[in-house]
C-alpha cells in the first residue's frame, strides 16, 4: 500500500514537472516567433521527428519481410523495396531518410530521378564553373571602379570577394539540418526551396517566387550582357566592315543556339574550361602591356577619394562580378563529393581576389585619369582587335552556363510538377505546374520545349539590340538582384533557418552584412537608373 501511495505521488510531481517545462518552452518560442526566427525550424523539427518514427517503421517492417523471406526459402523477389537483403536495406534506408517522405525507393527509381539521371561533376569541375562565373570577362570593368574609388574601390573588390564567398557557404548550410544524431541531411534543393521554408508557415510559396523572379532575371540580364559585349566589341574590331554592332549581336546570337540543347552541367564544365582559358589569354595580354609600361605608372593618383555620384554604380558592377549564388544549390548537389564544397569556394573566392585586384591596380597604375569603361579600349589598336577576338570568344563560351541555369529555372516553376514533402519542410507541397511537362518518356525534350528554349536565346537578342548600355545594365543588375541574392537573402536565411545554431559572431556577420548591402543596393540601383534615363534622354552609347 505505501509502495502504491509513494507511486501515485512521485507520478504526480513528475507530471507537474513537466507541464511547467513546457509552458516555459512554449513562452521562450512564443517569444522568437513573435520576433520571425522560430516558427520555421519548429515546423522543421516536427517534420524531422515524423521522419525519424516513419524511418523506424520502415525499417522495423522490411526486417519483417526479412525474416518472412527467409521463412518462405527466398520465395520473394527483390521489386526495388527493400525485400531483397541487407545491400537494399542500407541503400533504401539513406535515401528514405535524406528524401524525408513516406515513400519507398522503389516508387523514386519509378519516377526516375533526376539525380540518378544527370552525371555528377567532380570538385575540379564544378571549380571551374565557380570561376568561369565571378572571374568573368566583366573584370575588364574593374579598373573603372578604381578610377572612382581609390583605395577604396580596391578594399570593395577584397571585401565583396570574402562576402560572397561567406555567403555562399551559409546558403548551402541552408539546405541542411541536423537530425537528433547531430548529422547534416540535406534536406531542401534549391535556392526556391530554402526560400519556401524561410517563409512558412504564413505564406510558404511567397519566398519561392521572389527568389524565382530575382534568379530569372539575373541569369537573363547577364545572358543580355553577353549578347551586348559580343556585338560591341566585333563592330569596334572590325571597324572597316560595313556591319553594324546589331548585325554582329545577330551573328552572336546564331552561334549561342545550340545552348538550346544543352542537358546537364557536364557539358556547361566543357565550355567553362575553354572560357577559362581564354580569360587567361586575355589577362596575359593585358598584363603584359601593362607591365611594359611598369616605369610609367602613377602611383601618385591612387588615393582615398571617390566619386559619390558614380563610384555606386562601380560598386554593382563589382559585386556583379562575384554572382555566382544563383547555381551553387545545383553546383552542390551535382558534385560527387559535396562535402569539398567548402574547401572549392575557399580556392576559387581567394583567387578571384588576388587576380582582380592586381589586374585593376595594374590597369589603373598604367593609364591613370584615362581609364575607360572597358580597359581594353585603352589598348593599341593592334593590340586591342586580338583582345577583342579572344573576349568575344570568352562571352559566347560564357553563356551556356547562365543559360542552362535560367532554363532550369524557368522548367522547375512552370513545367514540372512536384508532389514532395510539406511546404514547411522546404518542398513544394505537392505542387501542380500550370504547364504541362516538357519532356517526354525516358527524359526526352519534347519539340515545343526546344522551341521555348530557342525563343529565350532570341528574346536575349532584342533586348541586347533595344537596351545595348552595357555598363549601365550590370551595374543595375549588380545593385538590384546581384546585392539581393549575393547579400540579402542568404543572410536573412541563415538568420531565419539556423538560428538555433549560431554563435554570436555568426549573427553579427549576417546582420552586418544585410545592413551594409541594403545601403549598396539602394544606393547602386538609384545611381544607375539616372545614368540609364541620362543616356535615353541624351542618345548616350557606350
């Protein structure tokens, strides 16, 4: 009796205990949902204990076919479920978790995976595309933005190098969280999806579409701007010709079409090794003219002055020229060992850095006051129509990659239906595309696909034709979508999705980095839409 008595009251206590546990969690995360960090991880939290109890079933049930198997002499076959022996049993178990669905491997392989179906790019390649886009051609731009900054524009270049790189590493940390072991699962795919699960619950596909529209047009713009350099420098290489710089942005575009064809990232790494190599061409050259007038640099008019009115459009441009946020999700989860992510974005941002900084002091030190826009246009003329050819070649081995992207893009928001997981979890919620799907049995493009595709590379045509302000078109698209996705956002979702894990520092970084990239944006975009109105108003070209 008093064995039953004691009992009775230490369940009592115990109980007690625990309700005021819980009504002081349920305060302290009433407190940070109020402030925006704390009702998306809860949503995540609740997804990944029905993933771990789901996971137990799972695997507490195929041992049972385990056992019934052996029972009935390995009557049954192996249907791709797991009923076959412990090599499925490993495989199903990974990718049952890492997908966090009720579903088998079996119905994913039915489905055919695109994961499956792409190959994987190795550390090196998917390097290569890293650099082929922030150490593009629009580093010839560079020496302008230390004509009107200095020192300063000089310190900008280092900074949004080592900003960019940190914000690239915390939008991937974005697509993983911890399970209750404490191991990273990837848990979300795509900038869209991270962007979804920032804003749930309240409005779970508000994220997805800003993200969408801010990617398409930066991947577009900057396919423009390829399109607009290419006929710019053919006209002012070949001046003698009787062909205008539209028909030359003509001629671009007929060789850019066979982008329309392009399946994966393996054959954009093709291109991006040649670009590569004619960016190293180029530089080369550059330098080297550079370095032969070493005796006659002007180290006297680098100083700490800048111009308020048009060193914020320089700021767009550098800061255009470290874009590379848009891909990284799907660079990330097509390399062979994801786990080297890090590691790539440390060689490749370090060198960016080194590089753009030496060429533009370099340029700068060696025509001083004169710098143009383009610093290739301070070249001999000689010298300048060689250089020409090899940045003509650079752009059009440049756009696959942007292209490849904005397509991908475009087909995931309105051409392929997804029934993944809750929207709080960073899926799409069983979405419905508004169009049907433009690829066929087997992974085939369907006609009308092709088509579409062939239409973008012509839409980027005559917009380079009626918008041919190359200069002013980056340094907008650097200061309104470029400062957005490379700052903004991927600080406020590291905020937002990982607040529980970070430190103080990493929060001050992230605030940091949002206040000082709003004032760049805001300041970039005004500065660069009067310049935009002066040339309509003024028939100004570059």
């Amino acid at each position: 009796m008093a064995h039953l008595i004691r009992h009775k009251i230490s369940n009592k206590l115990t109980n007690a205990a625990h309700t005021v546990s819980n009504k002081s969690q349920a305060k302290v995360s009433g407190v940070f949902a109020r402030l925006g960090f704390q009702a998306a991880t809860d949503e995540e939290g609740l997804g990944f204990a029905d993933c771990d109890d789901l996971d137990y079933d799972y695997r507490h049930g195929m041992r049972m076919d385990v056992v019934q198997g052996d029972g009935e002499g390995g009557a049954q076959t192996d249907n791709g479920g797991g009923e076959g022996g412990t090599g499925m049993e490993t495989d199903g178990d990974s990718r049952y978790q890492r997908d966090g669905a009720d579903r088998r491997p079996s119905a994913l392989k039915a489905a055919g995976s695109l994961d499956e179906d792409k190959p994987k790019i190795t550390t090196w390649e998917a390097g290569w595309n890293v650099t082929n886009a922030i150490q593009g051609m629009f580093v010839l731009g560079l020496p302008y933005a230390i004509l009107h900054g200095g020192y300063l524009g000089l310190f900008l270049i280092i900074f949004a190098a080592v900003v960019c790189c940190y914000t690239g590493k915390i939008l991937i940390a974005c697509l993983y969280e911890e399970d209750e072991d404490g191991v990273p699962v990837r848990v979300r795919d795509s900038y869209v999806d991270v962007a979804n699960a920032c804003c749930a619950p309240r409005f779970p596909a508000l994220g997805g579409h800003v993200v969408n529209v801010a990617q398409i047009i930066e991947l577009v713009m900057t396919c423009i701007l390829y399109v607009v350099v290419s006929g710019n420098l053919m006209y002012n290489s070949f001046p003698g010709l009787p062909v205008s710089q539209k028909a030359w942005s003509v001629v671009a575009t007929v060789a850019l079409l066979p982008c329309a064809f392009l399946r994966n990232l393996k054959s954009v790494s093709r291109f991006s090794l040649l670009c590569t190599l004619a960016h190293f061409v180029i530089n080369v050259l550059v330098v080297a003219y550079c370095l032969s007038r070493a005796r006659d640099w002007a180290w006297e008019k680098v100083k700490f002055y800048i111009d308020v009115k048009k060193f914020p459009i320089s700021i767009g441009i550098i800061v255009f020229s470290y874009t590379s946020q848009i891909f990284l999700p799907s660079l990330e989860g097509n390399m062979q060992r994801p786990a080297e992510f890090r590691c790539m974005m440390d060689w490749t941002h370090i060198a960016a850095c080194v590089l753009k900084g030496l060429f533009a002091l370099v340029a700068y030190l060696t025509w001083a006051d004169a710098t143009k826009e383009v610093i290739t246009d301070n070249l001999p003329s000689a010298i300048r129509a060689v250089v020409n050819v090899f940045l003509v070649a650079k752009a059009l081995l440049s756009y696959p990659l942007p292209f490849f992207a904005a397509v991908e893009v475009l087909e995931k928001s309105l051409f392929r239906s997804d029934g993944g997981g809750d929207v709080g979890d960073g899926g799409n919620g069983g979405r419905v595309a508004p169009f049907p799907d433009c690829y066929g049995p087997g992974g085939r493009l369907k006609s009308w696909g092709l088509a579409l595709r062939v239409a973008l590379v012509v839409f980027t045509l005559l917009m380079a034709i009626f918008v041919p302000h190359f200069a002013l078109l980056m340094g907008l698209t650097g200061s309104l979508t470029g400062a957005g996705l490379c700052f903004l956002l991927p600080s406020l979702f590291h905020l937002r999705l990982q607040w529980r894990n970070l430190l103080w520092h990493h929060v001050f970084f992230d605030v940091a980095i949002f206040v000082i990239g709003g004032i760049c944006a805001i300041s970039g975009f005004i500065h660069s839409v009067e310049g935009l109105i002066e040339a309509y108003r003024y028939n100004i070209h570059d």
